[in-house]
C-alpha cells in the first residue's frame, strides 16, 4: 500500500547503476531510507525529485527499519531563491548535513519543522546566518548540551552578566570574569532571543553586523568545544563568508 509522506531529501547515494538511495527526513515517520529505483536514467519520472535537499510529498511503499520503495513525488518548494545563489546553497546544504547528525541522535519531531522553515526564510531572503544561528541553538538541545541562558555558567550568579563565552560554554559575570572577549550588549541579549523564538513567526531581521558576527564567533566556538561534530559543509560555508 503506498503511503504519502511529506519529507526532505538530506543525503543521496548512489545504488547499482541507476538507481538512488535517499535518507528522507520525514513528519511521519522521522529519519527513512528511500530506494528512488531508476531514478538517473534520463526518462525516470523520478529523476527530477531524487536530488539533494528536495522537499515534498513521498509517495513511498513503508518499510518500518527497513528501505522504503519509492514510487512517486510531488515538490512542494523547489527552494528557487536559494539554488540561483551559490552562498545560500551552502547554508543549505550545512542545515541538512546538520539535520541530519542531529536526528541520528535525537529523533524528534519537532526538528522536521525547525529545518522547514529556516529553509523557508532563507528561502524568503531572510539574513541566512542569523537563520542558521538560531536553528544551531535549537538544536543543542536535542544533541543533548544545552546552553544554560539563565546564568553565570561557573557561579551562578543572575546579575551583572558582562559577556559570553564558546570555550566556557555560556554566560560570564563580572565576579567570574578572567581574560574573556567582552561583547556587545545586544549579544548576550539576542542569544537569549535566538534560542526563544519560534523560527515561523519571523518577518524580519535588523541586526548590527558586530552583534550577528558575535553570535556567530560563540555559536562556532561553542559547537567546536562541545558537540563534536565537525562537517565539511559548515568548513566550505566558513571560508566562503569569512
């Protein structure tokens, strides 16, 4: 029995000769493998779906744990904005090489709708790194280190919180402070801001570029020290923006 899915392609390989297999992350079901069958033969129907980071509804045969067949797919957002521009592309391709990692982990099924729709504001020309900064924030939590926004993270103390810092893994008060990078004001209160809001409800961004940069510098940091992932996708975006 063929069952529609709404689902994104995150990663491709190739199988046998013509065919394709896809890891689909999906709504319903979460992380599944698909088997696009003939799918690079010139005159395979499927053969315009079955590429990287599409989005739309799977027409699949389900097989629970096992690799699903493919049989059809109707695009719901090709994503045209973003494909036109070789910097966008990378912000995507790292959101879902990310996506990825991070439902291997954590199967949850919210992170289907945090993907969707920071690829819908990139999508809609949103600021593409304060997108991808917030979706990162997001996503400790379900790689299971997240980020304690509510304190110094050595003492505690609530009051007179004066800069954030990668290394240390948060928020520094003026008691605790050593040799840190003090940042901007606005920094330590847009991290708060990031983590909260709700990705969908955002129309639009005025962010200084020394706060966004600063955000980004401990976002990296703070990736690099603790979740251990380390993916080429985010190393070609780096140079490709620094």
């Amino acid at each position: 029995m063929i069952e529609k899915v709404e689902g994104i392609i995150l990663s491709i390989s190739d199988y046998q000769e013509s065919s394709r297999i896809l890891q689909v992350l999906t709504r319903e079901h979460g992380l599944i493998g698909v088997i696009a069958k003939g799918c690079k033969s010139v005159k395979s129907p499927l053969r315009a779906a079955c590429n990287s980071y599409t989005y739309g509804y799977f027409y699949i045969y389900y097989k629970e744990n096992k690799l699903s067949l493919l049989s059809n797919v109707d695009i719901i957002n090709s994503y045209s904005n973003i494909r036109l521009d070789i910097e966008l592309i990378s912000y995507m391709a790292y959101l879902c090489d990310l996506t990825y990692q991070v439902v291997k982990q954590n199967d949850d099924s919210n992170i289907f709708d945090i993907l969707i729709n920071a690829l819908d504001k990139i999508n809609n020309k949103l600021n593409p790194l304060i997108i991808t900064n917030i979706v990162e924030l997001k996503y400790l939590d379900y790689l299971g280190i997240s980020l304690n926004l509510d304190s110094c993270v050595k003492c505690g103390n609530k009051e007179d919180i004066v800069t954030i810092d990668g290394d240390d893994g948060g928020f520094i008060c003026k008691n605790c402070y050593t040799n840190q990078v003090i940042v901007d004001k606005k920094t330590i209160k847009l991290i708060r801001m990031y983590y909260l809001v709700d990705i969908k409800t955002i129309s639009t961004i005025k962010i200084s570029d020394v706060v966004s940069r600063e955000i980004n510098n401990f976002i990296n940091t703070y990736y690099d020290r603790y979740t251990g992932l380390f993916l080429k996708s985010k190393e070609f975006l780096n140079k490709l923006i620094n």
